[in-house]
C-alpha cells in the first residue's frame, strides 16, 4: 500500500486491519484493500454496532464460548463481502456461532446493519487479515466449518502466489478444524476451482465429500450472491468444494 493510501486509511474511524501491521514490513496478501465510500449508515453502524458484535484486533487467542456468551459450533467465514450471505446463513442455522473476517468496512458496515435489522445475535465480526486471524486467534480442533465464497482468483500468471487457497493455508485451516468440520470453497473462476481442488486434496488431514473426488453441488444453506449471478451470466460456471477434516490419528 502507498504511503498517502496508508496515512488516509489509518485516519478513518472504526476497525482497521492496518492499525497493528508492522512498520516496514511488507507481506504478500490475498487481498488489496482498496475501500469505496462510507455510506452514513454504514460509519454509523461502524461506531455503534462494532462494540456489540466487533472482535477488536490483538493477536492473543480468542474465547469464543465468551465472545458468544455460550459454547456452539463455530463457522468461521472469510472475505464476506456486503454481508448479506452470511446474515442469512447465520438467521436460517441459530444454534450455530458464526465469526465473519473481512477487511473492507463498507461490508463490515452493511453486515452490521442487518444483523441488528434483523435481529441476529450468532455473528461476530473481525476487521484483520484471516491468516493472521487464524494463525494467531483460533485454536487448533476448534472450528466446526471454514467457508471461502468467491475469493479473488488473481488469474494473471504473476499474481497466483496472492491467492490465498495455498497449502500451508489449507494446511492450517485443516489443523483449525475439529474433526468432521468441513472446508467449504466455491469459486467462479473454473482454473482456481482446479487449483483449489489439487491443493486441497493433497493435504492429508482433509478428505473430499464429493464421491467423485471433485464438486459438489451448491448446499441449499448457501444462497446464491449478487457476484454468483453476475458471473453465471457472463458465462463463469460456479463450482463448489467441500473437504472434512479427518480423525485427529492423522496428524503428522
């Protein structure tokens, strides 16, 4: 990130992934944190409603069963774009806590509208990097289920070492799941599908659900995006991959 981009966003209010990132040191990220307009309702929400359903940054571990207020299942789901997925997922499944990491405060903003619109009390929100989330904050056996939605494929050549589907990624996603939790990944970017599918199925603590070793169909507690249909329509199929995390026997 440019020097003038970095002093802008560490001036704005509200969570900021940037705030703890170390001086000088400059790492290879899956995401570009290019953020559009604050809408008055989202910079209200980001001041009001981040005290209730904000995990503030740190890199100490994370009570969830605190956080929560009870001890569930927790479903971890990355980059959650405007939020409306995961609002609904959380709604249609309440004896589930699910903790949503995205770095953009525009759809941080709009996800915490709606969950107090709506009434949702099983979402928390978190304003960091997802590695650094789940290399630092989540413990191993914990997760009940990881979901990544429509990641950036990053489909220059060049650009590929930026995507974050890679295997010490899905390796530490695999040592954060509990057994039977489930990695689940859907792209529209069928070369990514490919590169998801071989490098998650090389990683010996998962195990493919499909029984053909390669997509499942959409599960109907994922609705369909506003990005899903704008990919169908210019024509990108949407494959979607779930892996389950095998006995705790077969850790290295």
């Amino acid at each position: 990130m440019e020097r003038e981009e970095r002093q802008v966003m560490k001036q704005a209010p509200g969570p900021n992934p940037l705030f703890d990132a170390e001086p000088g040191v400059r790492k290879v990220r899956s995401f570009v944190l290019r953020e559009g307009r604050l809408t008055p309702a989202q910079q209200r929400a980001l001041g009001e409603l981040w005290p209730r359903f904000g995990i503030d940054n740190a890199h100490t571990p994370i009570d969830l069963a605190a956080t929560f207020g009870r001890d569930a299942p927790v479903i971890v789901e990355i980059g959650f774009g405007s939020g409306d997925t995961l609002a609904h997922m959380a709604r249609e499944a309440p004896e589930t806590n699910f903790v949503g990491i995205e770095v953009h405060r525009p759809g941080i903003g709009h996800l915490l509208n709606l969950l107090q619109e709506q009434s949702i009390d099983n979402v928390r929100v978190i304003c960091a990097d997802a590695v650094q989330v789940l290399t630092e904050r989540i413990a191993d056996s914990e997760l009940a289920g990881l979901r990544l939605y429509f990641p950036d494929p990053w489909p220059k050549k060049r650009h590929h070492k930026r995507r974050i589907v890679q295997p010490p990624w899905v390796d530490l996603v695999a040592r954060r799941l509990r057994p039977g939790g489930v990695l689940h990944m859907a792209t529209d970017w069928i070369p990514y599908a490919e590169h998801m599918l071989e490098v998650a199925s090389a990683e010996p603590l998962l195990e493919n659900i499909a029984s053909d070793g390669t997509w499942v169909d959409r599960p109907s507690w994922r609705p369909e995006t506003r990005f899903e249909h704008r990919g169908e329509a210019l024509g990108h199929g949407v494959r979607d991959l779930m892996f389950r995390r095998t006995d705790p026997a077969a850790l290295r």
